[in-house]
C-alpha cells in the first residue's frame, strides 16, 4: 500500500492540474527546472536540518569550474568521513537547492560531511559531461582531502536516480585507481539501464515519475549513440569485482525499483558486500520530500547510519 502521507499528496497535485495540462517534460527547460527547484524546497522547508553548515565554492573540472556544496555536521570530526554526493533529475534538471535538504539530512544522521556536486545537465551538454564532472569532483575531493577536512581513506561516493547513476559509474571508474580507494558507494533508486525494459519499467508508468520523462531524460542525455555508452548504464559493466561496497535503496511506487534490485545482485555475485533496502510504500524521489511524510525521515536515519557504519 502507497504510504497514506504521499498518497495525499499525489491526489492534491491531481486534483489541482488542469485537464488540459501538458506532460512536464513538454515545458520549456528552465521553467521545468524552476518548478522542479521551487516544488522540492517547498517541499523540506520544515525538516531541512539548520544546524548543518554548507559552504559553496567550485572545484576545476574538464568543461570548466563545477560549483559544489559542502555539508558540515555539528561536532564533525577532522580529519573525517566524506560523501561525494551527486543529485537526481535524469541529468536533466535538479541542482544543489533542489537536494539541500536531503544533503543535510545525510550529513546530519551520518555524522560525515557531505559535498553536493552540481555537474551540467543535458541536453545543453549531453553525455558524458556530468559523467566527467562527477569523477572530476570525486578525484579532486581525494587530492585535496586535508584543504576540506577530510580523510582520503574514508571517502565514498552517493547519489539519487540519475544521480545514482552518477556515483555508480563513478566507483566502476575510479575503481583501478591505486591511489583514490572509494570505501562505500550509496546508491538511491538509482538509473543502472538506461533505455532498457525491465518489469518495473513495463509495469509502472508513475507516480511522479513516468515513461515518458524516462525516455524524454534519456534522450536529452544522448548516451546510447556514444562509444562509451557503458559509463551510463552501469550495470552493463563487463565485470563488478573490487568494487566498494553498497547500499542500493528501492521505492515499491518506482518503475526503477528492478534495476536497483538487480545491480544489488549483481555487485554480489561478484563478491561486493551489497545490501539492498526497500521501502515498499514509497515513491520515487521520496528522499527529497522531508515534509511530506515522516518516513522521510526515518528513511533518512537509516541511510546515514549506514553512511556511518561503511566510512
């Protein structure tokens, strides 16, 4: 059953669209990326934790600065853990106001610093630029560990829906690296097969998100064309073996709940220590919607004190 909080939530937002309203993905792109922006702060203005403290600046990256956002909890320890952080929207919208309530749950409960990444978003630039971005900034978070308080031998990387992606791409190619270990990769119903039809995708057209935005978004990222394809489709990756370990979240209200489960097997078969946790009444997205139900929340405890435990 749909969690009775979101449920609510969903028939409000139904009863107020007009019939004739278009599909969000047929909006002009920065009013979409300005609806999405405005719905998700509103939607944590009362859980959004203050007392964490975030510092914006840029880090050097291959098309130019990346602007990114590091989250400090309270009584944080230094040298100490990091989470590379990198947010969803199908590489298409979202940004570091969009999930900065979500990063500072995540540092809040796991006691880490957190540093939210906001890689450029297709179409503007299609594949493989946030893919470029998001190892850029991971790299740079390992070689300047000290400037930032952090120690190199406890840093993981995370991330929601495409932002998952994200991260995942990012561990299978920082994973020959010698000197920058990944020790932990938190992945947040995260896109691993792009383009491909599993049952979760056949079967659940919504909530929140829909078939037509998955293949709008995966068009606008114009990976499948593209020789190095495999960076966005993760778990097509020809081998899984000395990865670090993960965490994979699910939602049951989620066309990419299979593809999370499957990439949990897949990390394990190979000998990862993978963990999958599945909120069965939840819906996608759900992290980034602190007031809307308090399963946010306690979601949110959990997936930091696994952050924790792992760095």
């Amino acid at each position: 059953m749909l969690d009775p909080h979101f449920k609510a939530m969903l028939e409000e937002q139904a009863a107020a669209l007009p019939p004739d309203a278009p599909p969000l993905e047929a909006l002009p792109l920065e009013v979409l990326r300005g609806f999405y922006r405005e719905q998700r702060t509103g939607q944590n203005a009362k859980t959004s934790p203050a007392e964490v403290a975030a510092r914006d600046f840029t880090v050097p990256g291959p098309g130019g600065a990346i602007p990114v956002r590091l989250y400090t909890p309270p009584g944080a320890v230094s040298p100490g853990p990091l989470l590379v952080y990198f947010h969803g929207g199908g590489w298409v919208i979202g940004d570091l106001e969009t999930h900065d309530a979500h990063c500072r749950r995540l540092a809040l409960y796991s006691d880490a610093r957190v540093m939210a990444v906001n890689y450029r978003l297709a179409p503007e630039h299609p594949f493989p630029a946030g893919h470029d971005d998001a190892l850029a900034a991971t790299r740079w978070a390992f070689d300047h560990a000290a400037e930032i308080g952090v120690d190199p031998a406890r840093i993981g990387v995370g991330g929601d829906s495409a932002g998952g992606n994200l991260a995942a791409s990012t561990a299978i190619e920082m994973r020959g690296d010698p000197a920058r270990r990944l020790k932990f990769q938190l992945l947040i119903y995260p896109a691993t097969t792009p383009a491909e039809t599993t049952a979760s995708r056949r079967d659940l057209d919504g909530p929140v998100l829909t078939t037509s935005v998955m293949a709008w978004f995966e068009t606008c990222l114009a990976a499948s064309a593209h020789p190095d394809w495999r960076r966005a489709a993760p778990a097509q990756a020809t081998d899984f073996a000395g990865l670090p370990s993960a965490l994979v979240v699910t939602a049951g209200f989620d066309p990419l709940q299979d593809e999370g489960r499957d990439y949990v097997h897949a990390l394990a078969d190979a000998g990862v220590a993978a963990r999958l946790l599945h909120y069965s009444d939840l819906v996608h997205d759900f992290y980034i919607m602190g007031d809307i139900s308090p399963a946010v929340v306690l979601a949110a405890q959990e997936a930091g004190a696994a952050i924790k435990a792992a760095l």
